[in-house]
C-alpha cells in the first residue's frame, strides 16, 4: 500500500472512531457499524468493501454476527482472525448480559420476563432451554441452561429442572426457550412439557409462573395467553 493511500485509510478510520465516541452508533448505517467492527480485527485494511461483501452474503448485520466462523471465513477477505473476533460478539454481549443482571434482579412482571428472556437468547442460532430460579420475592437466583439442541429441536428432562429448582432454593420457575424459526406459537411438544412441569413442580411445592418462547426479537407468554393450564 502506498504512503498516500495508507495515510488516508488511517484518517478515515480515525473519523469514523472519532464519530463513533461522539455520536454511538444510532446514526451509523450497518455496513459503517460493520466497518468499524472490522477496524479491530483487520488493522491495515480498507474493511468498507468487505462490510457490503458480508451484508450481502448474511443479509443483515445480526445474519453476520450470527455466522458460522467457517462460513464467514468463506467470503474473500475474512481470515481467522477476523472470523474469530465477528463470532465473539454476541457470546460476549450474552456474558455482559448476564453480569449485568448477576445482582439479583426482579422479574415480577410479563415484560420483565419477556426482556430477560430476549437477552438470553442473543446470538443463538440453535434452540436451547432454559429454567429460571426465582425466590419468595421473584428476584433471580438462577438463569439455568439445560439444554441446547439442533436449529430446531431440544431435548429436556424434568428431572433435571426439578434437580436445578430445588438446589438454587427456587418458590417459582419460569421455563424459557426459543424457536429459532421465529415463530412463537407453541407447539403440542411445548404444551405438553409446560403442563408435566406444572404437575412435577407442584409435588416439590414449587410453581410454574411461566414459559416463554423467544424468536426474532420478540416473545410469547405461556401466561398472558392463558394457556398455563389444560
């Protein structure tokens, strides 16, 4: 690269830092947010064409994030390097979620559910389930990974969860998974599980305040519709 050309490279990424610290990011279109993503994982390297290149091979900023590390090595320009550091963000986001919320935090209502419940789910391309522990007061003492499964199936035992409530001293539990289809509906697998839990619980004298289904940004409520109960 020539003196003139890598002396403008740097003073555009330095502008685009510069509007980043001054500005965030809510005025940045997705491929400059990308761009600026890149800066960090390839240092001498015009990284705007390589942002259009992996917005069109995903098709969305969140389609990138979500990428297979293999597959994103398959666009010209991606090494491992920048693989590696594109497939991080959103497991270090999740950790910065769940740190956040470490101080036991009160999940007493539908949408402060729904919210957490979300935020578990970021990055995830597969369906996993969780059990979250709640005490007397509805404070968090355990968001419990029990199982994470293919694109579109997760295999769960009771017995586990029933396991997990009773060591982190749960009064309720709420069950939350995603679909990673984005559709919300429950299915009859879903209904069934949700009802035999109930009845699991009940025997331990603990209650099933929830289930909810994460997808696309949005979520379901097992409770808010009315369906908790056959």
């Amino acid at each position: 690269m020539s003196d003139k050309k890598k002396n403008y490279h740097e003073g555009h990424r330095q502008r685009i830092k510069e509007r980043f610290l001054t500005e965030g990011l809510d005025s940045f279109e997705d491929h400059q947010v990308l761009e600026l993503i890149l800066f960090y994982a390839i240092p001498y390297r015009d990284t705007n064409e390589l942002a259009y290149r992996l917005l069109e091979e995903f098709g969305s900023l969140s389609g990138v994030l979500e990428a297979d590390y293999y597959d994103l090595q398959k666009v010209d320009g991606v090494g491992k390097n920048a693989a590696s550091f594109l497939t991080l963000l959103p497991f270090a986001f999740r950790r910065y979620q769940k740190d956040k919320y470490s101080a036991k935090i009160l999940l007493e209502t539908t949408e402060s559910l729904g919210k957490y419940a979300m935020d578990l789910f970021i990055g995830r391309v597969y369906e996993a389930f969780y059990l979250l522990c709640l005490d007397s007061q509805n404070k968090l003492n355990r968001a419990a990974l029990i199982q994470e499964g293919t694109i579109n199936e997760v295999t769960v035992y009771p017995r586990i969860m029933v396991e997990i409530a009773l060591r982190h001293k749960a009064k309720t539990v709420v069950l939350v998974h995603n679909h990673p289809s984005g559709l919300l509906r429950p299915t009859a697998e879903d209904m069934t599980l949700t009802w035999k839990m109930i009845d699991v619980m009940r025997d331990i004298n603990i209650t099933v305040a929830d289930h909810i289904i994460v997808g696309n940004g949005k979520y379901y409520s097992f409770s808010e519709h009315g369906v908790l109960t056959k």
